[in-house]
C-alpha cells in the first residue's frame, strides 16, 4: 500500500497479518486501521490493537444495527466526551473493549473509543 494510507477490513479474518500490519502502523506508513474482523475471534484482550493510537476497532455484529438509533448514541457520546461528560456504553480496554455499562439504548457490542482524540 502506498504510504500514507488508511487500512479498512471488514470482510474476513486471517486477511491481515498482524505482525506485518503492526510494523506499518508503527512506522507511520500505513496512516491508520479500521479494523471489524481479526484472524482469531474475539480480540484478545492484551492484543495490541486496542490500545494502539492509529487503529480503531469496530463491532463485528451478527445483525443490523438501526442506523438512526446508533448514529444518534454515537454522536450523543462525542458530544458527551468533549464536554467532559459521563459517557455510557463505556468500553474497558483492559478486558479487551468489553462493554461495562450498558444502561443506554442502542448497541451492545464490543466496540472502543480509541478513535477519539487522546486527553491530556
């Protein structure tokens, strides 16, 4: 891939080679890694993709997810962040992005919120 470049895969696992993936990422020449599916399943929870700061994880769910009803949560707990507020549907990233809280509607899946800026 061209350097640079932003990585998608959300068709099978066992399609990316971590290792090989990982050294990218680190070196900047991949730019980012949105990833849905992995070569073992679920994500281990020390696996380094959940904290590394150029990939987010996404839920690989077995149903539809309503579109208005998981735009509407994603966006309420942006807002909620950048505020400083509390935010529900946390993921614990030292259980592998298990949902801990899931007290609001919508989506209950393994998710992570890696892909927001970094507080201080």
């Amino acid at each position: 891939m061209p350097a640079g470049s932003h990585l998608i895969n959300v068709g099978r696992g066992g399609t990316i080679v971590d290792d090989d993936l990982l050294a990218l990422l680190d070196t900047g020449h991949i730019a980012s890694a949105t990833l849905d599916v992995f070569e073992i399943e679920p994500l281990a929870a020390e696996h380094r993709y959940w904290h590394h700061a150029r990939v987010i994880v996404t839920p690989h769910l077995a149903g539809p997810t309503p579109r208005e009803p998981a735009a509407q949560q994603i966006a309420a707990a942006i807002a909620a962040l950048e505020r400083g507020a509390e935010v529900t549907q946390l993921a614990d990233m030292s259980i592998g992005g298990e949902v801990i809280d899931s007290s609001g509607p919508g989506l209950s899946a393994r998710y992570a919120f890696n892909c927001l800026p970094k507080r201080a």
